[in-house]
C-alpha cells in the first residue's frame, strides 16, 4: 500500500479567525486515501475545534504565546517527522523560517494571512521575514499579497503561488436551513451589516464617520464581533449621537445576518482575502468594500455581487450606500458569482496539487 502523506498543520488556536476556518476546512477535506492531515495548535480552544473531523489529530503543546512556542513546535517535528508542515499563522510562519534547515527530509509551506508590510510591525517579527526563502513554498491569497512579498521582503516569485481562500458552501447552507431575521432587524428599516474584530485594521471608526452622515435615513447599522477596540467605538457611537448603530457582539451565527441583511459593507484598512467578503457572497447578500489592499478586486464583480468605494471620504460612500440601498439585486447571481470561482470544490483541488507536486521536489 503507497505511503500516505503525513501533513502538520500549525496554529495558534482554532478561534473563529479566517486562518482557522480555511485550516480547518482543508485538514477536513483532503483526500483520506492520499493525505493524513494533523493539527498542532499551541492551545487547544476555540469554536471551530466542533467542526474538524474525527479522524484529524490534534497535538496541544499547551502554550500560551507564540514566541514560546518555538521549542515544544521544532520537538514535535523532529519526534513526528511530518512529509509537510503547513504553517497557516504569520506570526509563527516568521518565527518558523529560521529553523527549516534543521529539517532537510521535511517540506516546508506557508501561508501568510495578510498584506504583510501593512500587518506586520514589530521589528524583531520582520527580521525574520529575512529567512522567508528557506520555505519551498509559499502561498499567498491574493496578487496583492504576493507582490508585498516580492517587492518589500524580496521573496523570491517562484516560491509563492496564489490560492484564494474557499467557501464552504455546504457549511453555510447547513447554518442558513434553520435560520430566521434577526429580531434586531427592524420593520420598514434597511439593514446594513459589518463583521469584524473591533481593531484599527478592519476601519469600524470611517464606518461610523460615515453613518454619522446617514442619521436622518431609516438605515440600521449592525456591527458583529469583538476586540480591544470595543470600549472606543461604543465612545465613538454615542459621541456622534448613532441611534441606529448596534454592537451584536461574537455572534454563534452571523450568516443569518448576512442572509437577511440589504447590504453587507467591508470597512478594512487592508485584509489578506476577506472570507467574511466570500460569505457575504455565499448567502447573497450584496457587498460595499473599501478600496483597500487584500485581493478586493480579485473578489468583487462590478454590480453583479457588489462594489468598491473609498471609505475615507465619509461623503461620497454614505451616498454610495443610499443608492445601493435603493436598487435590487439578483442574489442566485451573487451566490453563482462566489461559488463558480471560490467554493471549496475548486480551491482545495489546487491546495491537493501543490501538496503533492512538493513531495515530487527534491
């Protein structure tokens, strides 16, 4: 019988992050008969712990932060001796590259999570963006991504490949088949809705700059999620007097929000690839996205799943939202637009070719 390929995957936790969802739907979907995927994780908590398969190992080295996570990591590698250990995690992926060597008969992939110059900012953490090209490959989810990479950190272009992100269209549906409005969606209100961690990068401070010029309409704003930001925001609300914007919170089922929702508006300073953008998508549900670095164009179809504005004039994206608003849309359109070019289907037979033509390399 032909050896399977043992793959280690490596996260911090499997939260409810973008990271964490698409680790946990490729281990969950790799072929059986050709892959055994395993799952270390520094600490083993987290929504999607729920989600993974049976038959995924999970390896808890128990660890609280990534800087010391490097040691009980590296043991595991040297007593495991994994074919692949698919790093899915900037921060350890950083970390990580400085040790490869130290394992000639492994092969190494990385996933970066983010536009790395605009994420990324402590000083010691980009040192090691020096070793980036000790890994034989790196997949990056978007052109923009990629070209960060080369053009900021000189990776080598033949070492990245470019994999979006893919959606779980079954997943989704299952969370959508027992779903119903929200009982804060009000009658004879447009609701319009945001999600993401409350921090700088996901740009909720323009967006309540913006519904600041929307007071007068019968818009509700409904922001989803959590984050140090929080305290900040709901300040900012009550500053600028936004009756119609609520804080929901982490929410078990924001797919429900997005189903019912008018509008879904991405607000970021800048993203990796938006997977909350791909849901959106998925229950079809039309977007508004800033113009911002992560792959934004390579997601949005001109008025057929949404559009691009810039949020940092507060003006002009407050109008573009009351002319979406008035407007209908075909939401199978929108559905058939995410689904024909990101389901899971499509993008984990690319992450299942780039596995196995790595273990072809010597």
């Amino acid at each position: 019988m032909k050896k399977k390929i043992s793959v280690m995957f490596i996260l911090p936790d499997l939260e409810t992050g973008g990271a964490e969802r698409i680790v946990t739907t490729i281990a969950n979907h790799l072929s059986r008969d050709k892959f055994e995927p395993k799952i270390l994780l520094l600490r083993k908590q987290g929504a999607y712990l729920d989600f993974l398969k049976s038959d995924v190992e999970i390896i808890d080295i128990d660890t609280e932060r990534i800087r010391h996570s490097l040691k009980p990591i590296l043991k595991e590698i040297y007593r495991r001796k994994p074919d692949i250990v698919f790093s899915g995690f900037g921060e350890v992926n950083a970390y990580l590259s400085l040790f490869i060597k130290l394992f000639p008969k492994v092969k190494f992939i990385a996933r970066e999570t983010n536009v790395v110059s605009k994420h990324v900012t402590k000083t010691e953490i980009k040192f090691f963006y020096n070793f980036y090209n000790n890994y034989q490959q790196i997949i990056a989810q978007s052109e923009d991504m990629m070209n960060d990479l080369v053009n900021n950190f000189k990776i080598s272009r033949s070492k990245i490949i470019k994999i979006n992100n893919p959606v779980d269209f079954d997943f989704i549906n299952a969370k959508l088949s027992f779903s119903t409005k929200p009982e804060s969606f009000k009658y004879n209100y447009k609701n319009v809705v945001a999600i993401g961690n409350l921090s700088a990068r996901k740009g909720f401070d323009n967006l309540l700059k913006v519904f600041s010029r929307l007071k007068n309409e019968k818009i509700i704003l409904h922001i989803l999620g959590d984050g140090r930001d929080r305290e900040i925001l709901h300040q900012m609300k009550e500053f600028l007097g936004l009756k119609n914007v609520v804080f929901h919170g982490i929410q078990e089922n924001p797919y429900e929000f997005l189903k019912f929702a008018d509008l879904f508006i991405l607000s970021s300073r800048y993203e990796g690839f938006p997977n909350v953008l791909l849901e959106a998508g998925a229950c079809g549900t039309y977007s508004l996205a800033n113009n911002c670095p992560g792959g934004i164009n390579e997601i949005i179809q001109h008025e057929t799943n949404g559009e691009i504005s810039d949020i940092e004039n507060h003006e002009d994206f407050s109008q573009k939202i009351i002319q979406i608003l008035h407007r209908s849309y075909d939401h199978e359109a929108i559905k058939n637009s995410i689904k024909s070019r990101f389901s899971k289907e499509i993008i984990l037979d690319k992450y299942e070719k780039i596995l196995l033509e790595l273990m072809k390399k010597s």
